[in-house]
C-alpha cells in the first residue's frame, strides 16, 4: 500500500463560510492508493473524516462517468450530497477514482459486452481501496458500507461478489454501464446483472426512477429481476419522476427526502451507524408553502425593519434557490445560490437573534402563525 496526502494534515475545525459546502467542518486528504495487486496502478482517493472522536465507520462512494475515454479523464469526485449524508451520520468517507480517471493511473477497463466483468475488475480496484483504507487506526474496519451512482454503483454491484471482511452492505444509485465496446447494452446488462447477482455475498439496496435518461423503466426493471432472480438479496426503490432526470437524483437537494431515509433503514438493518450526528453536513429541507401571504406583499412580513425590507426587495429580485429568514427582534438573514441558502439565511440572522425563523424559500412563503415544531425539516 502507498499512502500520499495532498492536503494539510489538520485544518483547523472551524465550518466553512464557502457558499457551496456544508456549514459542519471536516478534514479531507487525498492518498493514493494500490489498487488490484493482481493488476497493479495507483488510484487516486479523497478521504473526508468529520471532526469527532473516531474510530469511524467507513463509507466508500464510487463516482458515476460522463463521456469517459482516454482523452478525458474527468476530475476527482469530491463534493457530492452523498458523500455530506455519510458524514451526517457520523462515517469516515472515502471516494476512489476507478484507474483511468481523475488522477489515477491506468486505463478506462473495457470488456466488450461483458459488462459484469467490467463491474468485477472494477470492484477488485474498489476492494484493494477499502482493504487499505481499513487499515488505519480512526477506521472501524467492522463496520463498512460501500455506495455509488451510476457507473459507480455498478461498480459497487461487482464488489459484491468478493466484498471485504468489514462491508455489510452496498447502495446502488441508477446503476448502469453504457460503452462504446457493445452495441446491444440493454441486453448485456440484464445478463450481467444475472452473473452479478449469483454471485453477491452481501444485501444491497437500489434506486431507480421513472425518468431515467440513461436506464428506462423497463430496462432497470429487467436488471434488478435478474440480479434477484439469480440469488442477489437486494431490495428496491423506485422514486418516481424525479425532476427532468431521475438519473440526477442525487444531484439536487430536493432528492433528500426521497433517499436518505430509505438509506437510513437500511443500515438500520444491517447493523450500521443511520442516526444524524452531524446534522450541518446536510442541506436544510424547505418546509411546504403556505397561505400566509404572497411573496410580494411585502406590508405581510412581521417584524420587518427599514433595513430588512430592503434585503427583502433584492430576494424577490432575485431567482434561482434563495431563502429569507427573520426573527422578532427585526433581526434578517438572506442568502441565495450555493449548497444550502436555507442554513445561511438562519445562520446570518441567528447572529442577531435566538428566534430565527424562515418566512420565505424560492418563490414560496413558509412562514407560519407559530413556530414549527423542527424547524430544519432534515430527514
């Protein structure tokens, strides 16, 4: 094993003030690691751990490819909702990239339309990745759980055939495999499928949705009834549609609600860590619109001060993800775009008040004649 970090070794445990991260503060390093020792390359690898007393539970989230090929390498997965779930509940999290990615050495595996051999060849990379990672002295190698999204999650899949002492589980996002190499892919993959699931050792859980740009209805279907049918123990979700791409559900925060607690039952059941203790590395969940007023009736806002209804006026100039938050002694927070206005705009005016509260997100009034019951409305 070769182990480099890239990154300064102890940050200080402030959260950061980066629009586009989570208000929780975290240390991340980047190493790079052996991959199959019976095909050697070096992976490169991001490895978040919250600030917290460890030995962690680890979780590995495998990245998904988008127009891959040897002149496009893509960047390394970093940032991604999943990655600040994990860390919400408490694991060290751990992102490979698959060797022909990123910064990682060799080439993109391709094996025609054997598209379970690839998820295999992968998977190996993947159990070298864990194996070492498991290694270090703030990791519970007991308690594992190992993730991704699209060809990510396929790649998890072939790790189910020969999974670490330690893995109790794998999570599937939209798992698919679409090359080049095969010409009749949606065929291909319900018989890789078949050979993936005689062979899985372990529980899985998959999601798909109704308006997969990557995997239809009937494809994704055919898939999970052949990993199952041939032995695989998975359960699965469907979302529904989702947006204009269920493929995409992990890339907006209005898919929380509709994975995280499926994600959280079902590390309940194999005895692994599902209960937020970190609670900041999430976005907050726009609470449901009410009647309280229209969004600019501005003479219906309470508290409201001279200061405060001139912010108020640039939020409704304002378009895309947004939130206002006000509390009773005049006091205002207001911000827009990044990973989570919500938090920000309670946080900016939390600095001026104990009785925060959200009058408006998006285009929508939520406020209430009375303070909810769980204002941050996290699953």
């Amino acid at each position: 094993m070769s182990v480099r970090s890239t990154e300064p070794s102890d940050p200080p445990p402030l959260a950061s003030d980066d629009p586009h991260l989570p208000l929780a503060p975290y240390h991340e390093a980047v190493l790079m690691l052996s991959g199959d020792p019976a095909r050697s390359v070096t992976l490169q690898v991001t490895l978040l751990t919250p600030y917290g007393q460890g030995p962690f539970p680890l979780a590995v989230m495998n990245h998904g490819a988008t127009s891959a090929s040897a002149h496009n390498r893509g960047e390394r997965y970093r940032l991604s909702l999943s990655a600040f779930y994990f860390l919400s509940r408490g694991y060290a999290v751990a992102l490979p990239m698959m060797r022909g990615f990123a910064d990682s050495g060799g080439t993109i595996v391709e094996a025609g339309c054997d598209l379970a051999r690839d998820a295999e060849l992968n998977g190996r990379d993947i159990r070298a990745v864990v194996e070492a990672i498991a290694e270090q002295p703030d990791i519970d190698r007991t308690r594992i759980i190992v993730a991704g999204q699209s060809f990510g999650a396929w790649n998890t899949l072939g790790l189910g055939a020969a999974p670490p002492v330690g893995v109790r589980g794998l999570v599937s996002f939209n798992a698919t495999m679409r090359t080049t190499a095969c010409r009749d892919q949606d065929h291909s993959l319900v018989v890789s499928a078949g050979k993936l699931g005689a062979s899985a050792k372990i529980p899985s859980l998959w999601f798909y949705g109704d308006n997969d740009t990557l995997m239809p209805v009937a494809v994704w279907r055919d898939v999970f009834d052949a990993y199952v049918r041939s032995g695989g123990h998975a359960e699965l979700i469907d979302v529904g549609p989702f947006r204009d791409d269920s493929h995409q559900l992990l890339s907006h925060n209005e898919g929380i609600p509709l994975w995280v607690p499926k994600v959280d039952a079902f590390l309940a059941r194999i005895g692994l860590p599902s209960k937020p203790l970190y609670p900041d590395f999430l976005p907050h969940i726009a609470p449901p619109a009410t009647r309280w007023a229209e969004l600019s009736d501005v003479t219906a806002i309470p508290f409201i001060n001279f200061r405060g209804l001139a912010a108020y006026q640039a939020f409704l100039g304002a378009h895309g993800a947004r939130a206002f938050a006000i509390a009773s002694n005049g006091a205002f927070g207001v911000a827009g775009g990044g990973y989570d206005p919500i938090g920000r705009a309670l946080r900016g005016c939390s600095k001026r008040a104990a009785d925060c509260r959200l009058y408006a997100v998006n285009d929508d009034i939520v406020w209430t004649a009375s303070p909810p019951a769980d204002q941050r409305q996290n699953p």
